[in-house]
C-alpha cells in the first residue's frame, strides 16, 4: 500500500513540532502546505524531511485563508497510484496506521474515516506521550484517559436539505481516499470552514466507511469554540513561552537569524523593586563588622562620655 499525507500549516509551528515529529515514518510522503511568510513552518519540514510547498494561494480573490486552496496545492505532489490522507496539522497518528490500513484491504470506491481524542493543553500532551497511549497490550484500543472527539451525523441534513437523512461524514481532521478517484478538494469558502464536508458528499453514504482500528490524537492549546481559526489563527500558543526550543539546522546549513533564541534575562529577587539595572550596595570596606550586643554596648559608653562633658562645661561655666 502506498500511503501518502497532505497537511495545510500555516502559522501552526507550536502544534507542528510537536505533530510533524509524533507523525514521522507514518505516511511513505507526507507534504507540508505552507505560505511564503512562514519561515518556521519551512525550518521544520527541512529537520523532519517533509516535502514542503509554500504559497500565498490562500489569500487570492480576497479570501482570509482558503485552506483548501492550498490543500489542491500539496496534492500536485502526490502519486495517482496512492492513497491520500488528508490530516490537520494539530492531528498525531497512531504510529502502526499504515499497517493497519494494509491488513484492511480498503476499497479504492470508498471514502474512509476514523474517531479521535482531545487533548487540551501542552501539559497533557507531555502526559500522554510518557502514557502507554490509545493501545494497550497491542489488543485494546482505548481513549486513554481524554474526551472523545465528536462526529458529525446529519439526521436530517444539511441547511437547505429539507430534511433529507445525511448520515456520518467523515470530518477533515483525517480522510483517507484513493487519489484517482477524485480530481480536486472543493475550495468553495473564503476561510477552513465546510469544504471538507463538500468533500465527503461525493461519496455516497454506503461508500462512506468508519475505520474503528485507528483512534487520532487532536491536541488543542486550550478548550476553543467550533471554527476559531478558520479564517486565521487565533488560538493560543500550544506550547508555553518559556518552554520553546528553536527547531535544530542541519549539520552544514547557516543557522537564520530567526532561529537564535533570544537572551534570557536574570533578574536578582531582592532587586525588583528597584530600577533596572541594579546590584545590591557593598558595604564601606572600613565599615567595622560585630554583634549586635557590642554595637549597643558602644552607644551606651559614647552617650554617658558625652554627659559628662557636657556637665564638666557648665560646671566650669559657673565657678
């Protein structure tokens, strides 16, 4: 079986580098839709081996972010005799997804389609990855502690189908299909919104087909509404600020000046309330150093000799 990926990832670096390198060795090619702008994006196709296409497809005739544009951008890239996986950029894959997909023999006439996971925040995500996973004991697929996804099931159709029964259509985040059996990802929207479910409407409902093997993880950086970033990104950083690594050049390749961190900044506790930048004083070098008991000691003596100077100057002042 050949099995091939096309992912649109634009301005999505933080979910990519964590989703690009769980993803790696899954698909035989896995290409990377990307716009002219987003160096970043570009820096981790080249250290995980991706093929890359970079456009600015998405923003012609006036469109915030033709997702879909781009998507019939990365399938010029993509074999006629192959299988074609459409997956999310925040969207990891079971490691054995090609294996299982072999041992099911899929039919070329049908779309295909499968269930995934949520898991919110980068703590989590951190969390999962030291966890056994979705599969346990190579025999038990499970949702490993996370919410599942939901699916999409038009019972009574679509606005303006009066009513007609739609049934399960595979959403976005991941289908499968063989790549000769369509000619092009409809790109019908100005935004990332409806054209996959455009999509899985050239199949029929009997050729719409639920493969219960497979489970995805979706990682999101925080609980968001339905279509926040399908005209842009908008949702927060998936990974904190101070826990981003610039991704590593290959060995031989000048490192850009985008991909130096910039210097971390220390600052000494007892001096934040004071301008910066600040050091705390040193003490005069001939400043006698003792207890506290000798110190009150020493007042006790100088004050008494004072006293009695000033008591001998208006003794004598009177004689």
């Amino acid at each position: 079986m050949k099995l091939q990926a096309v992912s649109v990832c634009v301005n999505y670096a933080d979910f990519f580098r964590e989703t690009g390198k769980a993803n790696k060795g899954v698909f035989d090619k896995f290409v990377i839709v990307t716009d002219l702008a987003d160096t970043e994006v570009s820096a981790l196709c080249e250290e995980y081996g991706y093929d890359l296409v970079k456009t600015d497809v998405f923003y012609e005739n006036g469109a915030s972010f033709n997702k879909y544009a781009g998507i019939n951008e990365g399938l010029k890239l993509i074999d006629d005799d192959a299988w074609v996986c459409f997956i999310d950029s925040d969207i990891v894959m079971q490691p054995d997804t090609k294996r299982v997909l072999t041992e099911l023999d899929l039919d070329e006439t049908f779309l295909y389609g499968i269930d995934r996971v949520n898991c919110v925040g980068y703590e989590n995500w951190n969390a999962y990855k030291n966890s056994r996973g979705v599969l346990e004991h190579n025999w038990m697929l499970t949702p490993a502690g996370l919410p599942m996804g939901a699916r999409l099931v038009h019972y009574y159709g679509h606005e303006g189908e009066n009513g007609k029964f739609e049934g399960w259509r595979p959403l976005g985040f991941c289908q499968i299909a063989k790549r000769k059996m369509f000619n092009l990802y409809p790109q019908e929207t100005m935004g990332a919104d409806h054209c996959d479910l455009l999509f899985a409407r050239q199949w029929k409902r009997n050729k719409r087909s639920h493969i219960p093997e497979l489970l995805a993880v979706h990682l999101e950086s925080k609980s968001a509404d339905n279509g926040v970033n399908w005209y842009g990104r908008k949702s927060d950083p998936f990974v904190p600020k101070a826990k981003r690594i610039p991704p590593a050049p290959q060995e031989g390749r000048e490192i850009r000046e985008w991909e130096i961190p910039a210097p971390s900044t220390q600052v000494i506790g007892y001096c934040d309330d004071l301008p910066k930048p600040c050091r705390p004083e040193r003490p005069p070098v001939d400043q006698p150093k003792g207890d506290s008991k000798t110190t009150l000691r020493d007042k006790i003596i100088g004050t008494v000799i004072c006293l009695l100077l000033i008591g001998y100057f208006f003794y004598q002042c009177f004689q």
